[in-house]
C-alpha cells in the first residue's frame, strides 16, 4: 500500500469513526428521553401498606376473602386464612391472594391472612378483617354524617351529595381512611352565575366512624373547578395530610377559624335585563386565599400560607367574571426524586402558573412557581386540559406535570409544548411494549388538533387524528389482546386504534368513554361508566354490561364517575366506591370474581399512587401505572411484579 493510499484509508477510517461517534451522540438523548421511569425505590419516601384484608359476602352462603401482595413478600409466599381463629386453608394459597369460604352464617367474623414461607407462618404484615353481621352482597356499606340542608342569600334551598373521594392512612396503621367532598345541589362549573352551598370535607374509616369534617366556608365557592384537595403523606412520618385552598371563614375540625370569621366576598350581582339573569352572583373575585395543612389524623389546621398562585388581576387570567382566574388543578409529585411535594396551579384557558410547595411536619416551603407570563414561557400559556397526570417521564428518577398538551420538568422549567391547547381528557402510561418509555394520549378542544398520540418525554406525535370538532373525552385501555398494547378512541377517532394508529374496531354508540378499571381477574381492563362496569367483547365486537350498581348514583353529570375508583383494599384488582341513591352512604364495591393471577399492589407504584391522589382533581380520570399491564405480559418472560410469569 503507498503512502497515498494509506492516508486516504486513515482518513476514510476516521470519517467512519466521526459518523458512527455522531450517530451515537444522536441516538443518546433520545435513548435518555425515551427512558423508563427511573425511580430509585430505595431512597422514594412511601407508604407503609398493612395486608389489606376485606370480606366480602357474596351470597348468603360464601364470603370471598381478598388480601394485598407486598413487594416485601417473598415470591415463594403463600397465605393461610382463618375466620374466628380457625384455620380454612388445608395448603397454603399461593395462586392469587383471594379464598372462597363457605359460611352461611350471618353472625360478624374475623378474618385473618397469615404468611407462610418454607412451611411456616412468618407473620410477616399478618392483616384481620371484621365482617360485620348481616353483611350485603357484594360491598361495603360505610354510613355517612350527612351536612344539613342550607339556604342561599338568594333564598334558595340545597341538600348535599358525596362527591368526589381520595385515600390517606391518616392514622399510621397501614390501613386507608377516605377523605370526601360533599357536593351541594346548586355546585356551579365557573362559567355559571349562582350561589352554592359551602363545600364540607369528611375523613371516615371504612367501617364509617366519621373522624372529622372541614367547612371550606362561603368564600371557597362549589364546583368541580374549585376545589383539588391533596390527600398524601408529604413529611414521611406515617400519616397522611390534606390540602387544599382555603379562605376566610374557613373552619378546621376543631372549629377554630382561618383568617376573618366575617368576611363574605360573594358576588350580590347585578341585573342583565338582556339576558334576564343577575350577573356574577355568587362569584368570589376578591378576597384573600390561602393555602392550608391540615392533619389528616385529626383535621386540624396545622398550618396557612398565603395562596399561590395568586388571583391578582381577575382579566389577566382571560376573562373578568372569574370563570378563567378560577381554573385551578394540583398534583402531588416527587420532585426531588425522594419526597413528594404537593403542587397548587391555576390557569389553562390562558395565563397558567403552577407552584410547588414542601411540607416539613412544621411549615410549607415554596419550592418553585412556573408562570406562563414569564419570558420564555409564553408558549405553555393556554395548554392545561381540566386535569392533569404526574410521573417520571424522562427516567431521571423525578416526576414531571403533564400539564394537558405541554409538561412541566422536576425543576419548575418547561420540557415541551405542543401548543395543541386545552382539552378535557388525558391519560399517561406506557401504552406500547415494544417502545420505550411512557406515551401519552390527549384530545384538544380546540376543533383542530382533535385527538394526539405523543412520546411524554419529547412531546413527539406518534399520531394525530385531527378533527374540526370539539375532542371532549378519550379513554385508553387494553381491551383487545389479539393487538399489542394498549387501545385508544375518543369522541372522533373513527372507532378504536391500537398503538400504530389502525382502526381495530368502528365507531359504536355509547362507546364508554369515561373511567375504566381492572375487575374480573384477567389482564384486560373493564370500562366503568354509567353505573356499571362494562367488558369489551373483542371477538364480536360490542361492549358488554358486566356489573350494574343496582341501588347507587355516579358522580358529575355526563362525566359520571364515581366517588373513587382504584386499587383500595384487597388483592391487585381494582375497587369502586360509589354513592348510595338516598347519599347516606358509600358502596365500596370489590371483585368477587376468582382470578389465576397475583401482583404486587398497584399502590407501591408511584405514578399510580399519584393517579389515585390526583382522581379527584377537575374531570376525573382513571388510574393509570408506570409501566405496561395487560395481556402482552404472557409473551414475556421471567418475573413481573412478584408473578413468574409461566
């Protein structure tokens, strides 16, 4: 070879070096952005969770038995059962975490769940259950104190309903109590003119005993725009908090006042004779705000900062009637990739701000405030939906706020913004197997942008179905199993798509559109809408009524949802609780149904975890984890979630 061409040789070599160096210095960041969630479990401050226990009778001769598998059980656990001390299981349980017993008495029994590894109990997180006598089928019944009938200004009466619910363990025993919203009758949306009734908030264990109540009081007005309380443990000493925004005349259980006991900020209105209605009554656009701790032990006003984000000017929010300012949201999420904080946001329409707040035990400490008036941060201005989702979207073991079409990093910056603005529905998960990462599916109201398909961490579309109409509601779900991953439709998406974007099945009427929920113990998700839980028939193609709520109401409208639907008590399944028809009590519904699977609780997964916290904030929106769930996981191979898959 003469010198020439051994130059050119080295020189070829070194441009094939640089090409393959820069391809790989391309392909980095989209390996990190597209990165799992990268939690680290041994630092992330969590709950400690008992066995959760719960009986069930579900007929008048047999009681169904159901309990929690914990990360901490080893694979090789199985579970002794025992009603009144007696023990009922012959070998061990090992196959899932329910029991069969066959008692047709009608007398209170306890109930207990007993590890066992190698032969031998460990009473390792050992968990009781009390039935009480005379049981229902089917549910828990949890009396409630309901709040007495009230009188607006105007001369209006109003009754309460239970609304929206969330979970804490308020108490440090390992086990939820469930912290309610009860909903006066004349609850407004903001862009309505009205007074409403003042907004309790109850804590009760679930066998009813009321702990406390909170009275928001006249200037906290009622609706499902208003009021997003927080229920989690934000100082990590076992305990759940609640927050929330409050205002003067707001009332603690212990009955002492925050800020002046006398104000009252409510519109009276005034006369439009063009439209024959008294404008701005009852609407709050003035007034102090404040944001409160309160104990979830003992609903106790631990302690109140001033609001943020602030009202400030009514019209910079978009409007001068408060129907803009009054848009708010809020979210728990680990920041800081060990504690979690709480986040308070304001604005969707328009101007948005979001301000993140930690709980030290002692004080509340402003950790960051976004604002969308910031420069540089103008294209995240009307972008939020009327929810939102929370999760480490990059796997830099942090959560970002997938704030609608735009997400908002560990650190109060932007990460992206579509710009594809408000809509009402939106779901984050890891829809599809075969990719890395976690996707996110929203639809825009904006008669445009229609429904959009995106990477979480890059804002990426992986695909649009743009429509000139209002998108109102889309819901994911894996319903199918003969297609990978997880389906999606909405209010315009020609039928069902799976994760390429193909039509899998055409457009139905009444498809379910709202909440969705894991019931019958395989690894498809069941539709939960209308009072009922509804399955998919996948092979002829039709929903099918599954379960009927006989005796209940969902919550909201045509968004019904229940009070709370999620992994609350029990094995791996999912729960729902719901309102009786007369509102003096919840229904805790849980599956009956015998299944061939056992997984670790959802619970223990933080994005899931924050999901549930998070159900109650604006239009409910379903549970949703961190990672793939469904009936692709046989096609794996090795252990998921403590189940070997076989």
């Amino acid at each position: 070879m003469n010198k020439y061409n051994k130059v050119q040789t080295d020189e070829t070599n070194m441009r094939r070096i640089a090409i393959y160096l820069l391809c790989i210095f391309m392909l980095l960041p989209v390996a990190t952005m597209t990165a799992q969630p990268g939690y680290n479990y041994s630092k992330l401050q969590r709950e400690k969770l008992n066995r959760g226990v719960v009986a069930i009778r579900e007929n008048p001769s047999e009681v169904i038995v159901s309990w929690r598998y914990l990360s901490s059980d080893p694979i090789q656990t199985g579970f002794n059962v025992y009603r009144d001390g007696k023990k009922l299981t012959d070998t061990p349980i090992t196959v899932s975490t329910l029991f069969r017993d066959k008692n047709n008495s009608q007398k209170t029994a306890v109930y207990e769940v007993r590890p066992v590894l190698k032969g031998k109990e460990t009473h390792h997180i050992d968990g009781t259950y009390t039935l009480p006598e005379n049981a229902p089928l089917g549910y828990l019944e949890i009396p409630l104190q309901k709040p007495a009938d009230g009188i607006t200004p105007a001369g209006d009466t109003y009754t309460y309903s239970p609304n929206d619910a969330s979970i804490g363990d308020v108490d440090g025993d390992g086990e939820y109590e469930i912290i309610l919203k009860w909903d006066p009758s004349n609850s407004h949306d903001n862009a309505h003119e009205g007074y409403t009734g003042e907004v309790y908030i109850d804590c009760y264990r679930m066998n009813g005993e009321q702990l406390w109540r909170i009275n928001l009081g006249k200037n906290i007005r009622a609706g499902a725009h208003y009021t997003q309380f927080m229920v989690y443990d934000l100082d990590g000493d076992g305990k759940a908090e609640v927050v929330m925004r409050t205002a003067d005349g707001t009332i603690d259980s212990k009955g002492k006042v925050i800020g002046d006991a006398n104000a009252d900020y409510r519109e009276e209105g005034t006369f439009d004779p063009s439209r024959n209605q008294i404008m701005k009554q009852g609407r709050i656009l003035k007034g102090k705000e404040y944001l409160t701790v309160f104990s979830g032990d003992t609903g106790e006003a631990l302690h109140t900062i001033d609001y943020i984000p602030a009202r400030g000017n009514v019209a910079d929010w978009g409007d001068a009637k408060g129907n803009r300012s009054d848009r708010f949201l809020a979210c728990v999420a680990y920041l800081d990739g060990v504690h979690p904080s709480v986040v308070m946001c304001r604005g969707y329409y328009t101007r948005t701000v979001l301000a993140a707040f930690d709980w030290n035990g002692k004080e509340l400490k402003n950790r960051w405030v976004f604002d969308s008036n910031h420069p540089g941060c103008e294209q995240y201005a009307g972008q939020g939906n009327h929810n939102l989702r929370v999760g480490d979207v990059d796997g830099d073991g942090c959560d970002e706020i997938i704030y609608g079409s735009c997400a908002i990093d560990h650190n109060g910056k932007g990460l992206y913004s579509t710009r594809m603005g408000h809509g009402d529905a939106i779901h984050l998960t890891h829809f599809d197997p075969s990719r890395k990462g976690l996707q996110v599916w929203d639809c825009h109201e904006n008669k445009r942008d229609g429904s959009t398909y995106r990477d979480a961490a890059t804002g990426e579309v992986l695909l649009q179905l743009k429509s000139n109409t209002d998108v109102g509601r889309c819901m994911a779900a894996d319903i199918d199993p003969t297609h990978p991953g997880v389906e999606m439709w909405s209010g315009d998406s020609q039928g069902i798509r799976n994760v390429k974007g193909e039509i899998i099945a055409p457009k139905m009427r009444n498809m379910p559109t709202n909440m969705a929920v894991w019931w019958d113990g395989d690894l498809l998700r069941e539709l939960l809408d209308r009072s009922m839980i509804i399955k998919y028939d996948w092979e002829n193609k039709k929903f099918v009524p599954l379960v009927k709520f006989t005796g209940t109401l969902f919550n909201n409208g045509t968004k019904s949802n229940p009070c709370l639907q999620g992994d609350i008590i029990g094995d791996w399944r999912e729960e729902v609780l719901v309102r009786s028809e007369d509102n003096a009590s919840l229904r805790l519904y849980v599956s009956t149904i015998p299944t061939e699977y056992r997984f670790h609780t959802f619970l223990e997964e933080p994005i899931y975890r924050i999901s549930i916290a998070t159900q109650n904030v604006g239009y409910n929106q379903p549970t949703q984890p961190g990672f793939y769930f469904g009936p692709d996981l046989i096609k794996m191979k090795g252990t998921f979630r403590g189940y070997q898959i076989k």
